[in-house]
C-alpha cells in the first residue's frame, strides 16, 4: 500500500561557474547508435562486438531486452565493451522499456520475430508516449497486438502485447512519423528479418529528426542490409543477411552539447575528443549554432574546441532535424543578450515529457520568458533568480537547469539523477569540468 503524498524529489545544487572554463570532457558513446547497434547485432548472422558503447540506463534497458528476447549479450574487458551472440527470438517474456524511445519503439517489430507473446511496460511517464504509429504498422503487417486490459483494441501507448509467430510476412505499409522518426527506424531495423522484407512509406505532414533515420540506414548498410532510400519519404529493405561486425561506437554528440555550451555561458573553452569528421548524428549541428549564437570552433585531430567570452546572442533557428538539441540552446537563449526563436520542434510534445511546455515553464519559474509556438519557443531574455528547476523525469530538461546554474545562484534542479538515462556520471562530468 502507498502512501497518499508524495515525498518531493531531492535537489542538485548547480554550481556556478567562478571563472572562466578550460576543460576537456570524454563524452561517453553515443545512445542513438548503441541502440541501434545493438538490435542489428542481435539480429545478425554471426556474432559482434561493439566497443565504446554507452552504459546508461536507455543502453542497459535495451541490453535487458534483447537478453529476455533470446539475444547473449556480454561485457568484454570493460563495460563500455559488449560481445553480442544473436539467438532465435524468444517469446513469452516481458520487456521494461523504462523510460527509453529507443527501447519501447524499436522492439515492438523484433519482438513480432519472437515465437511467442512479448509483454511490454515501462515507467508511469512511459505510459503517455506515443506507440500508435508503429504498432498500427505492425497490424497491417499482419502482425497480432493487442492491449492486455482491452483485448480487441489496438493500444495507442504502454503497455501492450506484440504476439510473435516466428516469423512476419513483411510487404508494404504507410506510417505517419509525424510524432517521432524512432517509428520508422524501429521498423527498417528489423525489416531484413522480414519474409518480403519491407516498403514503408510515411504519410505524416512532417518528419522531425531526419538524420535519426539517416542513421539508422546507413548502420544497416554497414551491416550489408540493402536499403533503397532514393525516394523522399519512402524506404526499401530488401530480406537478407545481416553481417555480424566489430564496431566501435561515436561519442554523443548532443550529450557533448551541453558541455560545449558551457563555454559561451562561463567563457574559456570546452574540448570534447573524438569529434567524427563525418557523421549521422543530429549533434553534428552543434558547433555551428554555438557559433551564431557568440562562441568561435576548432576541430583539430578530432578534437573539437569551443570558446566562449560569456556573451550570448539570440538565434533563429529550425531545430526539425535535431529536436533533441532544443534544451541546451533554450538555455544560451534565455541567457541571451537578444530573443530566440527555436522552430521546427512541435514533436518535442511527445517526448519524456513535454518539453515545450517544460521548458517554457521553468525558464517562467526563473524569472525569464518563454512563450510555447505551434511548432516551438520564442524566448525573451529577462533577468533570472534562482529556484527549483522541475525536470520531469527527462534528463534534457536537468542538463539545461545545470547550464542556467552557471551564471544563475541558486538553481536546484530537481531529481538530477534522471541524467543516468544517458550520462551516469552526469553531475561528476559537470564538476569535473569546472575544477
């Protein structure tokens, strides 16, 4: 039996900056490419390897999975190194998605593999995601899912039952990715698995995060996975091997973010290693908007460097294809010396939280003001206070409140530790940074 209040979540104190920064901070692997490695390494042939891998709550939950659904998944001489040996998919079994998009959409279409039911849930917040998209697609497919409480229905979100037969016809199908291009990925992932393999053709009015699905093909093409993407908004998987490999895994370029835009709030310069030169990350925008927005970059020998001088300027800028960016730059914007206007972002509404009104209300609670568009912020600079700075159990939303904490006194941010969805050490990174 639970009690009927609710103990309030500890606080973080964000320690302000006392001078300006000079720091180098390894970021770990990137989250988007470990998943996504890792379902294709499950599905492979052969078994892999993946090295520098992220170990974080979203990598751990999918590791969870995919051991429940039949995969071997090891630890090599270190964490950050996992040795993957596919395995005919099991059913009967559950998969705790926690609070991963990456976990709760990209499974649903492996688990339709497996030779039984698949259970899936995760946490409360999860509950409130958007699941209809894929899971539609799924059906159409043939595939059986089905809400445990409402048998008949076809469930919109968490939690549901995907039950396998081991095996899917595949064929064609439209999606509407206007929600979340995780629905697409989640899909062409396993589509090779498919008997047809698959056509998938999205329907919606928009498609946010394009380099996700750039990302996603083309670590399918990497493993020898054919994919036609010659038409906008249609992709091809054809059925086929999928080659076990041995792959060392990117930094996260948007968990760098934060950290780099640390230089322009605190001044002195941010180094983060391992900067690719090519990427499909959406992060690789980064050092160019730190750079409209008063800080000047260097990427040498794959280091790349930022350098602030504290001054901020205001941005307008179409955030479509890295939505995920959104919390680090409406933090610089409400330190701004000039208004901010982030575009293109509409489909933050259905991520952990909400985070256009998340962030338009805490940046109200500190004194700023933060107006939600129809597909994003207009933020105008005003004279921020310290005060409790809510998250919503989404980690964006506390890396944000830590970088206000650099020029602002007194900014508690509320259950810092959600950063483990995918920095563990988040508050040690943070500190280790400012000396």
């Amino acid at each position: 039996m639970t009690s009927s209040t609710t103990a309030p979540a500890p606080t973080w104190e964000a320690p302000l900056a006392g001078a300006p920064l000079d720091a180098t901070v390894e970021v770990p692997g990137s989250k988007s490419l470990t998943n996504r490695l890792l379902v294709l390494a499950a599905l492979a042939d052969s078994p892999g390897t993946l090295r520098g891998a992220l170990r974080s709550r979203d990598a751990d939950l999918m590791i969870g999975a995919l051991r429940a659904l039949g995969a071997g998944i090891e630890e090599g001489d270190e964490p950050s190194t996992l040795r993957v040996t596919p395995g005919p998919v099991t059913g009967d079994t559950e998969v705790d998605t926690g609070l991963a998009g990456t976990v709760m959409r990209f499974l649903p279409p492996f688990a339709a593999l497996a030779d039984g039911p698949v259970r899936f849930d995760g946490d409360p917040e999860a509950r409130v995601r958007p699941m209809l998209p894929v899971l539609a697609a799924l059906r159409a497919l043939g595939v059986t899912v089905h809400d445990p409480e409402h048998p008949g229905e076809l469930p919109a979100f968490l939690p549901f039952t995907v039950e396998g037969r081991g095996g899917v016809p595949g064929g064609s199908v439209d999606v509407d990715a206007s929600g979340s291009s995780q629905f697409v990925s989640g899909l062409l992932l396993a589509a090779a698995r498919f008997e047809r393999g698959l056509t998938l053709r999205h329907i919606g009015a928009t498609l946010p995060s394009l380099p996700h699905i750039e990302m996603t093909v083309a670590t399918l093409r990497d493993v020898g996975v054919e994919v036609d993407d010659s038409r906008d908004g249609i992709w091809s998987v054809r059925p086929g091997p999928i080659t076990g490999r041995d792959v060392r895994v990117e930094p996260d370029l948007s968990n760098a973010a934060p950290f780099l835009a640390s230089a322009l709030v605190a001044g002195g310069t941010v180094r983060v290693p391992g900067w690719p030169t090519l990427t499909t990350q959406p992060g690789a925008m980064v050092p160019e908007l730190l750079e409209r927005m008063g800080g000047t970059y260097t990427l040498a020998d794959g280091v790349l460097s930022v350098t602030g001088t504290g001054e901020i300027h205001g941005i307008d800028v179409d955030l479509r294809a890295g939505g995920e960016l959104a919390p680090t730059f409406a933090a610089l914007a409400a330190l701004a010396d000039s208004p901010s206007r982030l575009r293109g972002i509409a489909h933050l509404r259905g991520h952990e939280t909400d985070r256009l009104a998340a962030l338009a209300r805490e940046i109200t609670r500190l004194g700023g003001q933060a107006e939600e568009t129809r597909d994003g912020l207009v933020i105008t600079p005003r004279p921020l206070h310290g005060d409790v700075v809510r998250t919503y159990a989404d980690h964006r939303m506390a890396t944000s409140a830590a970088l206000l904490g650099l020029r602002v006194p007194g900014v508690l941010v509320e259950n810092v530790a959600t950063t483990a969805k995918t920095l563990p050490d988040f508050t040690g990174m943070w500190l280790g940074m400012l000396g």
